[in-house]
C-alpha cells in the first residue's frame, strides 16, 4: 500500500500517525510546499515576541520522519491530482502514484474586497513561518502596524508584534475582537485588557480605501501605516478537489470515514467542512486539535482500520497579553453567568445539555465542561449547581466517579 | 499500562499527597524546608465536600485527548506514560480545555504541569501513593 500525503502540518502528520497505528510498512510519501520540517503554526505568534524558537516550536521531535519511514518532499507543490490514474503532478511536472491519498491542504488568508489593497507600502499575512520571519526582520519601534482582522489570528499578531513597541491598531467590520469565540460581555474584557497595554482598536467600522500608507474608513477618518497586516479570516485550500469537478469551494466534505467523494482520496484538518456537534451546523473548524483528530481517523482509515471522528466542536484555548480565554461550543439556549471578581464566566444551556461555555481570567479545569458538551451528558445526572460553580468530578455521581478515576 | 486509581472510600481527605507531590517535585532534599512558606502547586489535587474526598490526578489515557490537541507537540506518551516538555510547552492551556478529569495543572513557569507517576523523578513509586496513610491511592501495573 503505498500513501500520499499532502500538507506537513496538524492534520498531515496525524494522517501519518494514524496509518502507522495500522501498517507499519507500507510506503508513505508527504508532500509540502513550505521548505521546514513540521512546525506548530499557533507559535508564529510566540516567534515574533522572541518567546520560542525555531528548534522549539518543531511539532514533532527531529527523527519523526525517519521513525516513521516517511518519505518527506519538502518545498514541493502538487499541482494537480489525476484521479483515473492514482496520480499527483507535482509543479516541477513530475508526478508521484498512490493507492490512499490525504489532503491536508489546510487553509490560506482570505484577501477582504478592501479598494486598493495592492497598493500599500508593506503587506503582510500572518499564517505561515516564512510571514512570522518576514514580518521580524522588518518591523521596528517606531512602526506603525495596521492590523486587518481583531479574531484570534490578528490578535495574536497583535500580542507578538508589541513586545517590539511598535505602535498597533487593530480594526475589523465586526462589532467586538474574537467574534466567533466569544459573547458581547467576553469580547469586552479582553478588549479592554489589550487597550490597557496599548493596543487600539476601530471597531464596526469598515476601511474604504488603501492607499500607500493610509486606510481610510467609511466615515472618512483614516488611520495611516507603515505595515499593513491582514488578518481577515481564512479559506480552505481546496483548489485540487475542485479541479477534479467537486463542489468543495467552502470546504472539502467527507463521510463518517474520512473518505471524500472521489475513491482513495481522503481529506482532514482546515480544507475540510464537517458538523459541529454543539450545533448541528456544517462548518470549518480551523483549530488544530480537531485538524489532528482528523488526520488521525482519516489515517486509521486509509490503512484499512475503522475511525471517524465523532466530537468535533468549535473551541479555543488562548492567552492573550496575560489574560486566559477559553470557550467551547455554541453560545445558544440559557445563560448561566457564573463568573467571580476578575473573572467571567457563561455557560449556555439547552434540551437539558451543556451547549457551550466561556471562561476568562480562571480557566482551570475548562476540560471538565468541554467533556459535558461532547459527551452531551444530561445535566440532570449530575450536581449542575456545583458544576457551575467550579468544573469538578465531585458533581458527578460516585459510580460515574468510580468509572472515571478507577478504584472502588 | 501503568496508572494511579484512587480509592474514594479510603480517602481521608487529608491533602498529604498534595504535598507529597509538591515535594518530590520540588528537587529538595528536606520536606519541611522544600515546602516551608510556599504556597504549594501539587500535580494532583483533592476533591472535597462534606465527607467525600478524592484525589484526582492524571490517567494517563490510552487515547489521551490532551497529547493529541497539544498545538506544540509539548505532550507526548513515553512508555505509557503521559510526559510534557516543559521547555517546549508556552501554556496555551489547549490540554486544559480538553482533559477531561481537570487532571492538567497550571505552574508558576507559565508552562503546564501534570502528573508524570514520579518517573522524571523518583523512579519506582509515585509519592502520593507510597505517601497516602490509608491505602487510597493505588498504582495499577495492568496491562
Ligand atoms: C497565528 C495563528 C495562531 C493560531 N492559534 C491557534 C490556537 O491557539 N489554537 C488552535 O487550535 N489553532 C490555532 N490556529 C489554527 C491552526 O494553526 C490550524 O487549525 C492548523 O494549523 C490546521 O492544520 P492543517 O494541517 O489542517 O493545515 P495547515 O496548518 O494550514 O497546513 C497545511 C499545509 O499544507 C501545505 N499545502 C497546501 N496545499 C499544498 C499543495 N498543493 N502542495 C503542497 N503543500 C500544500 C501548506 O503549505 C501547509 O503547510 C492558529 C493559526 C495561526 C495562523
């Protein structure tokens, strides 16, 4: 059996772990088109702040691929995929066979419909090493940063690029920073934690016009720049599925075993649309936990074993400037506001299950609530108030302790 | 597989695992004088109300949750065993948000921390089990 993987990042070396689960011999060949070894796409952020390093942030030790017996063509772009004949083309033009091939072609930044984008004087996105490296290498204290994009990626970008003392402005059309991890109240405090350490946001407001070194808004003020950031969400790359005839523009879609419409091709991590099971909702979910997880099962599969991945849910865990976020879930149905002095705290829930919840400031034991949300265990199993109140085991009954912790 | 099960009958409720762990994670060589004046930061912790208590610590899953979401690659199993590497870990708490026993800790360093059965350590047996009076947290050698 002879594997092809596209993309060396979450979801493709979960697509390695998981064939090697199965066959530990069968030849597997990964191809992608940046020049490292794996590396952990979040720590861009903690690169540009100087708090790791390349040899650090590897998202797998040295030897992986050698441990793995995986054949790594780094620095190479498949072109196109001819499905009759199990083949990639690469961009050189030469082409490589598969019996199983994995897209785990991740995603790409979305360019917004911003007139005169292409004319400012330092453009820059914020997803890769190579934009991390760039984006050092050139900014300075007395830069001024326009930041396109307040959701997680352009406030991490924020969060990295102060430590240099740049001046930094963050804008977005929508209304509040982190819209899709966070409520009105949430986004709040961490907005005005970020302000407290000197960064400035515009809001609700959208950029009219791009100019060498000025954004001007829709209402006529302008904010000028020396290096532009955007950060105005991702797409899933997947151009080659398309180009074999299927509708997968918003997202490739798989069934409960990896697989996509087209035989031996299978797909996994940000390039893949899948349901949200807090939500019942089809979307991308563009995390890395659930990018590995698919990548896994999809693995599992290619090799003949037999894994879907059943509890994909939209969640984050991030620090920003010092201050713990995490969510997880929808925000839907009944709010419990739990929070204490210097914290916040909802929890959202519906039909007698916990559908979601936020945490800032005192996150510990977040996993606690996470597990009711997949599990979709009915809260009247358990001693809700005290669940409430602090994520913890001792509101689940004994014998439901006994099964977790082991023991009599 | 090895793992600590906990007896929650047995238990007194007495936090001196905590402790124990808290120490032989210090480096010290004396108890007292690690442990003196400091708040302590154990890699398990006590569960408490009314009569109940139990310890929860890590289980070293065989499908650990936390390994697999972990954004770094700071988590690994060595020998079954569920091992961060602190140096390499910047705390984004993605293992936090998904184990689900609560059983991952935070540390003053930033980076987390988590039961590891002393094997960094002390090799042999974990503290809080050789240090629990009444038999009520117990290291399984199953398979
Ligand atoms: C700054 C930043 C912070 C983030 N923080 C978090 C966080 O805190 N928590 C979290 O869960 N997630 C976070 N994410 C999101 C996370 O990084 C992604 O969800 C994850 O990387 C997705 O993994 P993937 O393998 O699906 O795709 P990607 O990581 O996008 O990797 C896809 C790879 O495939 C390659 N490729 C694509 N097409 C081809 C082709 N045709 N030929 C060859 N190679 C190709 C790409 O170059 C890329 O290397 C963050 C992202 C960024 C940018």
């Amino acid at each position: 059996m002879k594997y092809v993987i596209v993309g060396n990042s979450a979801a493709g070396i979960g697509g390695v772990e998981g064939i090697r689960s199965v066959d530990r011999s069968g030849e597997i060949v990964m191809f992608t088109d940046e020049p490292y070894h794996t590396y952990s796409r979040p720590l861009i952020s903690y690169y540009l702040q100087g708090k790791t390093d390349i040899e650090k942030m590897s998202y797998r030790p040295e030897g992986f691929y050698c441990d793995n017996n995986v054949r790594l063509e780094r620095g190479v772009k498949v072109a196109a995929i001819d499905a009759e004949n199990r083949r990639v083309v690469l961009d050189s033009g030469a082409s490589e066979s598969y019996d199983k091939l994995l897209l785990a072609t991740g995603s790409r930044a979305a360019t917004p419909p911003i007139d005169g984008l292409e004319n400012a004087a330092l453009l820059f996105h914020f997803l890769t090493l190579d934009d991390a490296k760039a984006l050092k290498s050139i900014v300075a204290p007395n830069s001024r940063v326009l930041i396109v994009g307040a959701g997680l990626i352009g406030l991490k970008c924020a969060e990295g690029l102060s430590a240099t003392g740049c001046s930094i402005t963050v804008t977005d059309i929508a209304g509040r920073v982190l819209s899709a991890a966070l409520d009105e109240g949430g986004a709040s405090m961490v907005q005005r934690h970020m302000e407290q350490q000197g960064i400035r946001f515009r809001l609700n407001d959208r950029i009219a016009k791009i100019t060498k070194n000025r954004a001007t808004f829709a209402g006529g003020q302008h904010v000028d720049f020396d290096i532009l950031v955007v950060a105005a969400g991702v797409l899933p790359n997947t151009e080659l599925m398309c180009a074999l005839g299927c509708d997968a523009q918003r997202g490739i879609r798989v069934d409960s075993l990896s697989q996509t419409e087209v035989p031996g091709i299978y797909a996994a991590g940000d390039c893949v649309r899948c349901c949200d099971i807090s939500s019942g909702q089809e979307k991308i979910m563009a995390i890395l936990p659930n990018a590995y997880l698919q990548g896994e099962a999809a693995g599992v599969n290619m090799a003949g074993g037999n894994k879907s991945f059943e509890t994909p849910i939209p969640m984050n865990a991030v620090t920003l400037m010092g201050l713990r976020v995490i969510s997880a879930g929808t925000f839907a149905g009944e709010e419990h506001n739990a929070g204490d002095e210097g914290a916040y705290k909802k929890l959202f829930v519906e039909d007698n299950l916990l559908k979601g919840y936020i945490l800032i400031g005192h996150v510990e034991r977040a996993g606690i609530y996470t597990s009711l949300i997949t599990g979709k265990i009915p809260l009247d199993t358990i001693d809700f108030d005290l669940m409430k109140a602090q994520p913890q085991l001792m509101a689940f009954s004994r014998s439901g302790r006994q099964k977790m912790l082991g023991g009599q | 597989m090895k793992r600590i099960t906990v007896n929650e009958k047995w238990c007194l409720g007495c936090h001196l695992c905590e402790y124990y762990c808290a120490f032989a994670n210090s480096g010290g060589e004396d108890m007292a004088k690690a442990l003196k004046g400091i708040t302590i930061q154990p890699r398990l912790r006590i569960e408490q109300a009314g009569c109940i208590s139990f310890a929860v610590a890590c289980r070293h899953c065989d499908t650990p949750l936390c390994v697999k979401s972990c954004i770094t690659g700071s988590l690994s199993v060595r020998d079954g065993v569920v091992c961060v590497d602190r140096e390499k870990c910047v705390g984004c708490y993605t293992c936090v948000m998904v184990c689900p026993y609560g059983a991952v800790m935070p540390s003053e360093s930033g980076a987390i921390q988590k039961c590891e059965l002393c094997t960094q350590r002390s090799p042999g047996i974990p503290a809080c089990v050789s240090g629990c009076p009444n038999g009520a947290i117990v290291l399984e050698n199953g398979g």
